[in-house]
C-alpha cells in the first residue's frame, strides 16, 4: 500500500508540473512578441536539424557491413617450389590480425592520431569543435583545414566514403563512427584502420607501408620507425619525399614527446629516438621473377577464372588475396630465357642497330616522363631502356627513367628524338645496343602432367606482351611430320616399311592444273624404310605416306592433338598450317606419354586468402581420399588423367623413330649432349622460321626463331643450326635436371633387329650404339615385323648404295661448273624438309 501511495504521489506531482510548464508557455506566448518568435525559430531550427539528419544519414553506407568487410589484398604467386614469384597489384596491401601488430606502434598511432580513442564513443567532441574553428578560419584561402577526426571517423572514410573534402562528407564520418563503436569493438576498428590507412608509395596498411618505407616487417620496426609511420596519415605522400626530410623529422620527434606525454616510452627511449635518423629506403620495385611472359599468361588466366576486380568478384585478381601455385619452374626458366636470348643475339650478329623499341612523341611534352609512363624495360646483362633526348651532329643523348640524361655513343644517323633504345654504360655515358629484330618463343613442358615449366615468349616481356609461345600462329614445318608417319603406323605401315623418294604430282583441278611436291635442296630417287625419311625430313616421302594413308586421317590425327584443323591438302602434312609453340610442345608430350593428351596448364591451383582451395587443374576425383580413419581397404587411387588420343603403340614407334632424328638424322648436333633425347627439326619456307621440339621422358621443349612479320631468314638457316643450338644450350644449363632414363614401350611393343637401310629383319647383327651401325633395334606392334633378309636383298642393297654413290659424284660434277650457290652439308646431316614448292 505504502509503494503504491507513492506511485500516486509522483504522478501527480508530474500532472501538476506539465500543468504549470503549459500555463507558463501560453501566458508567454500570449504576452511577449518576442517569445513567440524565439519559440518559432527554435522549433523550425529543430525541425531543420531533423530533415538534414536524415538526409545525411538516409544514404549512408549501412556500418554492419563493416562484419562482414575484407581488406582487398593483391594475388601472390609461387612457384613450382612454393617460393614466391611474383604478385599481382596495383596497391601495396597486407592484412595482419590485430595481434600481430606491436603494442609500441599501436600506441605511436594513437599518439599521433587518437589518444582518446578507448575512451570516446566515436566523435571526440573537443577535436571536432577544434576543426571547425580552424576550417572557418581558413575559409576562402585554399588552404585545407585540420581534419580533427577520430581513428574511428577515418575508418569511416577510408572505408565507407572516400575522401571528399565537404562538410557534408564529415557530418556524415561522425554520423557512421557513431554507428561503426555500435558495431564493432575496439580492438576491431584498431585492427581495419591499421590494415587500410594510406601511408604513401602506394602502400595501404602498416605492414606495406613498413615494407617500402624500411624493407622491414613490422615487428621487426624501431621505436623511431614507428613513430615515423604514425606520421604518414596526416600527408603520406609528403613525409616520405627527401626534400620535406626536416617536416619529418620535426612530426615524427613531436609524436614521440606525445608518447612520452601518454607514458606509452620512457623519456630515456624517447630521447634515444629522436637522435636517430628517418632511415628510410628507396623505393624498390616490387619483387618478381625474370619470368614476365608465364606470370601474364597465369594472369589472363586468372582474370578469365575470377575478374580483375573487386566489383567482379570476391576472388578477383587484384583485390580477392589469392594464392596461387604455378608450375613455373624458375631453373628451367631462366635456362630457357638465356638459351633463347643467346641464338637471337647470336643471329643479329654484326647486322647493327635494327629500329628503336619504340617512339615517343616529343610534342606530348616531357619525354622522360612519357617513359617512365610506358612501363618499357629490360633485363639484359646491364642495359638500359632510354629515350633519345637529343639526336643528330656530335653529341646525342639518352634518357633514363630516373630523370637523369647521359651522352650516347654508337648513334646511327637514322636516331631520332623521342626513340626509345636500349643502351649499356660505356665511359661516363651509355653505348647504344641493338634489341633483335629477329624473334621466336620456347616452352618446355612436363609430358606426364601438360604441366608448363617453363615459357619464353621472347627477347623481354618488358618490351611487349605478346607471347610468341602461346599467341604466335607460325607455319610448323617439317616438326609436323611425325604425326604424318603416326597416321602412316596406324594404317599399316611399319618403321621398316619401304616408301618411294620420288615426285609425287596430282591434280587440283581446272583452275590450279597439276601440283608437284620435291625435297628440301631437290633430290630424291630410289625406295627408303620409314626410319630413313623420318631422320632425313624427305618432303617426298612424307607426302607419299600421308596420301597412302589418306589425307583426311592425317588431318584428324593434326585435330586429336590439337595442334589445329586444316583442309585435307597435302601441303599442310609438310606443315603448310599454321599453329603455336604450345599446341605443338603438347602434341609432342602426348607421344612420349604413349600417346595420351593432358592439356597444357601454367596453374596448379588456387587459393582464397583464407587458404580454401577454389580452383585446381587436376580435376580428377579421389573417392574417399579424405576418409577420417582407414576402412581397411586398399589405398584409394586416382585416375588416369589425361585423354587417350593415339594408340600408345604407334606414340612409342613414332618416338623411337625420332631418337633416330637425334643420332643421326638432322638433328644431330644434340648428340654430343650424351643422353637418351627425341626431337624434330623444321624449316619453312624461305626460309622463315627454325623450328625445334623435342626432349627426353620428363622434359619436352618446342621453340622457333623467326620475324615477327615473316620474311627470309637467309638461305643458310634450317632448324638443325638455329633452333635445335637453343635446345642444347637449355639442357646445358639444367644438366642436373635431366636423369638420362630411357623411353620406355608401352604393352605391345616388340623390338626387332633390322638391317637400317634395308629394313629388313636379320638375325645374325648385334645392334651397337655407333649411329651409323647397320642393325639397330625397331620397334613392331605383333605381327608386322618384316621378314628375313636374305643373299639376294643384301647383293641388292649393295647395288643401290654404288648406284646411288654415282649419281651423287654426277651431281657434284654438275655443281662444279655451274654458277656458283650454297654449299650443302652431306646428307646425314642437313635436314631435307623445306616448306611446299
């Protein structure tokens, strides 16, 4: 009773005081003018403040956004051995966890920043009437005011809002900052601002900033060095300069008084701070492998898989924090770089300055800027990309991307301001060097997985994108043979079989009339085994087993291999159709994978920034691979991946076949490389392209030399001295890397003694590894081993080797008195393709 008598008491007392206040109102309103007014204004000032509230917050960011928020981090690239190659971004970007960060630069920050910051609810209200107070008196001078924001009120900006500088944009950060302490904690706001704060040189976040800043993390940073970092919000893009050294120091030594203030150091360590210089580093570019042609093929991959962007996806290119494991194999890289580089130096020889790397328009003003503008570079021993500043009379100069101009040597008359060259220090200045105009690409490649290790797709990828292993479209030549004589072996023929070395003519039609095929250099004559034609690259004999076979099987097996779709013309089995390093690296891994296709990958696979796989090349299924405990059965295995495109039988033939291209065929010169090797050379015509593809068991590598706008390479150039040199030099160079194992024959295979150039089978030889041995061992499916060779087989052999010594002593006798031309190697070693005539 006695509560509710005094619930009845404070009602009562409310009722009388609302109705006194209501009496005093009215008497007023009644009575004074000037109360009306006043009490008129005052509501229409609150109604004013009302609708501008809401406005300002009806549009805002929502704040729980920030929950579910993910720093947008740059892709990071390893390698095949999980070191980090390369990464992909445009801003410097690391995210820490909060623990992570040093409690000593926490407390620098909120020094120089917010010391108030776990004691306001978001706006600090002295700080805020501070900024208004200095932004009126700066109204009009163009002068930008203090900020007087909280730590909270920039992650509202840098996160939420951008930075426009408005009042409105900064009622609206007090308007969210209220919103962000509601939503998250302390140590979270802390943990967001420290990983997305600006700090300059491109770097966002103090781990980035510590980086370009001290090439140093964070917990490895000097009291002074933190101190400096908490400067850099305030100008990041000042503070960092070497003319503004004095406002540095000046900020960073207040910052660490405001430390000592806070009781966060002791006077001692800060005194002991401030005698310390900035030590700051230069700025670096990011870190990468030499590897630019296989890094932007990885990255045109993952931006057709994931976007670029973040409004792409969450997983994009440039903001998603990927990881990413290639199969870039950073020794053979470089080994395959340098083999490459060395042949296209190696054939501009003495051929002098070939053209700029590009020109420059001096009438778009600086032209050193425009330089540093183009992204163009090089890594070549100790060149340098530079721009002509000035050319013609006595004294040319260059110009480098660090500002600086040096007189340039060696300048032909043809230079001319605003070429962009490629120069090497010489004296007190730089001596002009030619860049190729000659080009070509090389890949190598993992035969058991398609896996890529390593891809050259020219002389620098700083001088151009273009890819020339996987964008190139190039005639083949005769490296497209083989996969004739494939077709051949799947439809009858033998290694052993006997095919005619002679003109072989058709009819085209009305229109075209008749079309002859010859060898490479002329020749021909006479009824060779398979072996032979394949080792010497005869034109004759490989238009003769591709119409044997049908033309439209040839076509097919160029088309199962991927190396490209042609009409059923006996020109494209001498390689008349065009294709790409990479489809023809593959198609040969394919034969030495006993004829099974994997498709050609640079990715291994993906990871999200929380190291979630999202995307693999493997994309065979393991069944209960990921059993919590074993059921006792036998140990799950995966599949047979790849696609079964050949019989494995006709692969390996093919492939013995090819080693004999190697012992005594036109690539010859790659036997003093002493190991178990295939391959095939190719010449188009012209010449204008040198091809090579070939390897051993574990390694396939493909590559060519040619024009990017083909023309004549010169007379003398076959793929035997100028491509197949950059394949001897790359194993040179990863000798260790490869094993010697043999090839090894698929169920099914029979080795036979055979007579070489008969084909006949013998039973009497032992096959030696002298090249030039008369019985060797071939490989047979069952039931297609020749037969026996007998007296009279080898009286004829004989004879046609006498017959065949005259004709070759009458055509030499011919050259002797005839005009003078090229002088040709012995047959044994010159490779017989050519292109079509």
């Amino acid at each position: 009773m006695a509560e509710q008598s005094r619930l009845q008491t404070i009602r009562q007392r409310m009722r009388d005081d609302l109705t006194a206040a209501r009496g005093w109102f009215v008497r007023n309103w009644r009575e004074h003018r000037w109360f009306r007014w006043g009490s008129a204004l005052l509501a229409l000032g609150v109604i004013v403040l009302v609708l501008g509230w809401t406005l300002l917050a009806r549009g805002l960011p929502d704040a729980e956004s920030l929950l579910d928020y993910e720093t947008p981090l740059p892709t990071v690239v390893r390698g095949v051995d999980g070191e980090i190659v390369h990464s992909y971004a445009r801003e410097r970007r690391v995210q820490l966890q909060y623990v992570d960060f040093p409690t000593t630069l926490v407390e620098a920050f909120l020094a120089a920043e917010d010391k108030t910051f776990f004691s306001h609810g978001g706006v600090d209200l002295a700080g805020t009437a501070n900024a208004v107070f200095d932004y009126a008196s700066k109204m009009g001078s163009g002068e930008r005011a203090v900020g007087g924001s909280t730590i909270t009120q920039q992650v509202a900006k840098n996160v939420l809002l951008g930075d426009e500088y408005s009042v409105t944009r900064k009622l609206k950060e007090m308007i969210l900052a209220r919103r962000i302490e509601d939503v998250l904690s302390k140590r979270e706001i802390l943990e967001l601002y420290l990983n997305e704060i600006p700090l300059g040189r491109r770097s966002f976040g103090v781990q980035a900033a510590s980086r370009a800043y001290f090439d140093k993390d964070v917990g490895d940073l000097d009291l002074h060095e933190m101190a400096f970092l908490a400067i850099l919000p305030k100008a990041p893009e000042r503070y960092g300069r070497p003319q503004h050294e004095q406002l540095a120091l000046a900020r960073r030594n207040f910052v660490i008084d405001q430390m000592v203030a806070n009781e966060f150091i002791t006077p001692e360590q800060g005194t002991s701070a401030r005698r310390e210089d900035l030590g700051l580093v230069q700025q670096r570019q990011e870190r990468s492998a030499d590897a630019g042609y296989f890094l932007e093929e990885v990255r045109r991959q993952l931006i057709d898989k994931f976007g670029e962007t973040a409004e792409d996806s969450g997983n994009s290119v440039y903001a998603g924090g990927l990881w990413v494991r290639t199969s870039l194999d950073m020794e053979l890289q470089d080994a395959a770089r340098d083999a490459l580089r060395t042949q296209l130096l190696s054939y501009q020889g003495n051929r002098g300055w070939s053209g700029p790397v590009a020109t420059l328009n001096p009438d778009n003003g600086d032209l050193i800027g425009q330089l540093r503008s183009s992204n163009l570079g090089i890594n070549y021993e100790d060149w340098r990309i530079g721009v002509v500043t000035q050319a013609g009379g006595s004294s040319p100069t260059i110009g480098l991307t660090n500002g600086e101009t040096y007189p340039l040597t060696g300048a032909p008359d043809a230079l001319k301001v605003g070429d962009v060259v490629a120069a090497q220090p010489a004296g007190d200045g730089y001596r002009l060097r030619a860049v190729p105009e000659v080009s070509g690409a090389f890949l190598a490649q993992n035969p058991q997985t398609g896996r890529v290790l390593a891809m050259q797709g020219g002389f620098d990828a700083r001088l151009g994108s273009f890819n020339r292993a996987t964008q190139a479209l190039r005639q083949p030549g005769s490296t497209i043979k083989p996969f004739v004589y494939a077709t051949g072996l799947e439809h009858g023929l033998t290694p052993a079989s006997q095919v005619p070395d002679q003109t072989f003519c058709y009819y085209q039609g009305a229109n075209l009339g008749e079309k002859c095929f010859r060898n490479f250099g002329g020749g021909g004559g006479g009824v060779h085994t398979m072996r032979w034609g394949l080792e010497q690259s005869r034109n004759l004999m490989t238009v003769h087993i591709a119409m044997d076979a049908g033309m439209p099987n040839v076509i097919k097996t160029f088309e199962q291999l991927n190396i490209g779709s042609y009409e059923p013309y006996p020109a494209f089995a001498l390689g008349a159709g065009d294709t790409t390093v990479e489809r023809m690296v593959n198609a040969y891994s394919a034969l030495v994978n006993w004829g099974r296709l994997h498709q050609p990958s640079v990715i291994d696979y993906v990871q999200d920034r929380r190291g979630k796989v999202i995307w693999r090349s493997d994309q065979r299924e393991c069944t209960n691979c990921n059993m919590p405990e074993w059921d006792g059965q036998p140990m799950p295995r995966l599949g047979i991946a790849g696609k079964q495109v050949m019989d494995p039988r006709t692969a390996f033939q093919t492939v013995h076949m090819l080693e004999g291209v190697v012992t005594r065929g036109t690539a010859v010169r790659l036997r003093a490389l002493e190991m178990p090797l295939f391959g095939k050379t190719g010449t188009t015509s012209g010449p204008t392209d040198a091809w090579f593809v070939g390897g051993s068991p574990q390694i396939v590598a493909g590559m060519y030399v040619g024009f990017d706008q083909p023309r004549n390479l010169g007379g003398w150039v076959q793929g035997g001295n100028t491509a197949a040199p950059i394949f001897k030099r790359f194993v040179e160079a990863s000798r260790e890397r490869w094993d010697g194992d043999e090839f090894v024959a698929p169920a099914g295979v029979r080795m036979v003694r055979i007579d070489r150039r008969s084909g006949k089978r013998v039973f009497d030889g032992t096959p030696s590894d002298d090249p030039k041995a008369a019985v060797i061992w071939e490989a047979f499916k069952p039931d297609t081993e020749p037969a026996r060779a007998t007296r009279q087989d080898e009286i004829a052999a004989k004879r046609n080797a006498i017959l065949e010594q005259i004709r070759r002593g009458r055509v030499a006798q011919t050259r002797s008195t005839a005009p003078a031309r090229r002088e040709e190697a012995p047959s044994d070693f010159v490779e017989q393709q050519g292109g079509i005539y």
